[in-house]
C-alpha cells in the first residue's frame, strides 16, 4: 500500500509542477479566489453521496441474504473498496480488500463476494447505459469525443463487457463457483498450505450454501435488482456531475449538464481500467484533451485541479479516514472474539454443576470424605 501511495504523490506533485509554471500558476490562483464556494460545496457532496449510494446497496442486499450488518458498517466497507481502489492499479484492489473488511465485520465470505460481484455488474451495466443514452442524445458530441481517444475507449469498452459477462456468469451459476472454491481448497492440501481439508470443505460447503440462497434471492427478486440499478445510474450521474459543478463555479455560464456527463462517462471507460493508481497522469492528460470545450483554454488548469482534486483526492482523504475507523471497528471485534475462544478454552465444566449441584452452593460447600465407606448402613 505504501507504494501505491508514493506513486499517487509521486504523480500529483509532478502534475502540480507541470501546473504551475510560470504564468499559468497565476490564472489558476486568480481562477480558484473567485470560484464560487456554493458549486465547490455541491460537488464535495456529489462524492460523498457516490459512496454513500454503494452502502444502502450493500445493506439491501445483506438484508435479503440474511446478513445482519448495520447501515453505518456498510458504509464504512464503502470507503473502504473506494480507499484501496484509488491506490491500486486499474482499481483492482478495491473489491478484493473489501471482501476481507466484510469477514471482519461478521459478513459471510461468499455471501460478501456475491455481493461485491453484484455491486460491479450494477456499476458497469451503469456506465454503457450512459453512455449508450449519450450515444443517442448526444451523438456528434460522442462520436467526437471518442475519435480523441479511440484506442484507450476500445480498450475499455472491451474489458468492460468482458467483466461483465464473467461475474453474471459466476452470480448466476452458483456451481461455477462451487467448483472454484473447491478446486482451490484441493490445491491448497497439495500443496500442505491447507492443513485441514475436510473442515474447510465443510466451512466452504457452508459458505456455498449461503452463496446459493444469495443467488436465488437476486434471481427471485427481479425489482430488487432494478431498484439497485437505480441507485447505480443515480451514483454515476452524481460523480460524472462533478465536472457540471466545477464548471459552474469557475463561472462557466453556457454549460449544458448532460454534455458534460456525457464525455464524462466516455473519459472514465477509457482510463478506469489502466493498470495505473487511480489512472494518475492519464485522467489529467485525457481530461485537458475531452473538455477543451467547456473550459477555455485560460481556465482549464483551474478546472482540472477542482475536478481532479475533487473525483480523487479529496475521495481519496475521506474514505481514507473512514477506512480508519473500519479498521478499529474490526480490530474491536476481532479482540472480542479472541477474548471469547479464550474464555471456551480455559472454562472447565464442573461435572457436579451438571448433576445438579449449584456452583456457589459447592463451591461454599466442598464434599468432605467418607471416614468409613464400609461401614454404611
């Protein structure tokens, strides 16, 4: 994690230098002082409410799955998969580390991967139905945008369609991942790293078996799952809008909110996959190129030092300091089921309780021996 970090610094600092060199530090400084505080502020909330949308997902479908967790739990996992996948490349840490919070936290594994997994098909089916309404509302702008990135677009559109087609397989064939977990558990005892294979299938084989009813209660809960995309489609608007908000607070009067969203979405499926920390360097460079029209040329490093700062590192700082409190809410819970396993293994049943005996009573009262066991009448 730490590299992930110098790198994400690395990277701002030298973006920041490249910024701010000669005149230019200028217009950005006198650009920001009469930026209007209001739009700045809605922008902060857009991202907050983009998290916090993933949290009520996550609780809908726990609630259904029979998973008690709590709101305010699953919000901190939110922040959580946003922290780790700011930092990791092309966001693959993100999910991956947030299956091991939800464990933590008292989430079934499965259960908590099934979830995960659903949380990215809604996000990605999100993304190209934007797009595809871009596609159709906002044609010339579209098509023009995406001969400025053709290749990273196709790229992005390809994996994402790949993605999808992967997870709704493994959502909705609950024996391609039964089949996966028991083939790793099978390496695992080959290669001695499991050492107890028959009760971790027998943990597994329960943790399927909550995996199936998840899976039956996605299939069998059809407005459920439109009601999630829903939400999704609400969460992408909000973080695409971010740029609308900007734009407006730089004093941008001729601003069409559906425009900006539109190469918005087409500037996130070209470098969200990139195998670099939260696309550093290439979201910027992207950025200048797609929005050459709505920021003029002496606004511009003012619009993509808000907009930056707000899509990533202001997400980045606050997610950060929920993950810390993720972090203690799982080391407290971790501490209490420790101290319980301890308390199992040094409690030692008393088999005169178990005949009946009060404790305090025998333990006020401890039997005396017989001074003549032959001698009884």
């Amino acid at each position: 994690m730490l590299l992930q970090l110098l790198i994400v610094i690395g990277v701002a600092v030298i973006t920041m230098v490249i910024m701010f060199h000669g005149d230019e530090a200028h217009r950005i400084i006198r650009h920001l002082k009469h930026a209007k505080k209001g739009w700045i502020i809605l922008a902060a909330a857009s991202m907050i409410f983009f998290v916090f949308v993933e949290s009520v997902q996550l609780k809908v479908m726990f609630t259904g799955m029979k998973q008690k967790i709590t709101l305010w739990k699953c919000f901190l996992l939110s922040n959580v998969e946003y922290f780790f996948a700011q930092i990791t490349p092309g966001a693959s840490g993100g999910q991956p580390i947030q299956m091991v919070y939800m464990s933590r936290l008292g989430v079934d594994v499965l259960v908590g991967a099934l979830a995960c997994m659903m949380v990215a098909v809604l996000y990605k089916a999100a993304f190209l139905t934007i797009f595809i309404a871009a596609l159709i509302f906002r044609t010339d702008l579209v098509l023009g945008s995406i001969s400025r990135v053709p290749i990273l677009f196709s790229i992005g559109v390809i994996f994402q369609l790949i993605s999808i087609t992967v997870i709704l397989l493994c959502i909705f064939r609950p024996s391609i991942a039964s089949a996966a977990v028991n083939g790793i558990i099978n390496i695992g005892a080959k290669l001695h790293i499991v050492k107890h294979p028959s009760q971790t299938r027998t943990k597994a084989d329960n943790s399927i078996a909550m995996y199936r009813e998840g899976s039956a209660f996605l299939k069998n809960n059809k407005w459920v799952i439109f009601r999630l995309f829903l939400y999704t489609i609400a969460q992408r608007l909000a973080f695409f809008s971010v740029t609308f908000f900007v734009a407006k607070a730089l004093g941008v009067h001729h601003v069409d909110w559906f425009s900006v969203v539109s190469v918005q979405a087409i500037l996130s499926l070209s470098v969200d996959m990139l195998p670099i920390p939260g696309a550093a360097g290439a979201n910027e460079a992207v950025f200048v190129n797609l929005q050459r029209k709505l920021f003029h040329e002496s606004m511009m490093g003012a619009g993509l030092l808000l907009n930056r700062g707000i899509t990533y590192y202001f997400l980045l700082i606050s997610c950060g300091i929920f993950t810390i409190f993720a972090n203690i809410l799982a080391g407290k819970k971790k501490k209490k089921e420790l101290i319980a396993e301890e308390n199992a293994v040094h409690t030692v049943p008393d088999i005169r309780t178990e005949a009946g005996a009060p404790t305090e009573e025998l333990n006020n009262n401890p039997a005396e021996p017989d001074p003549d066991p032959y001698n009884r009448e």
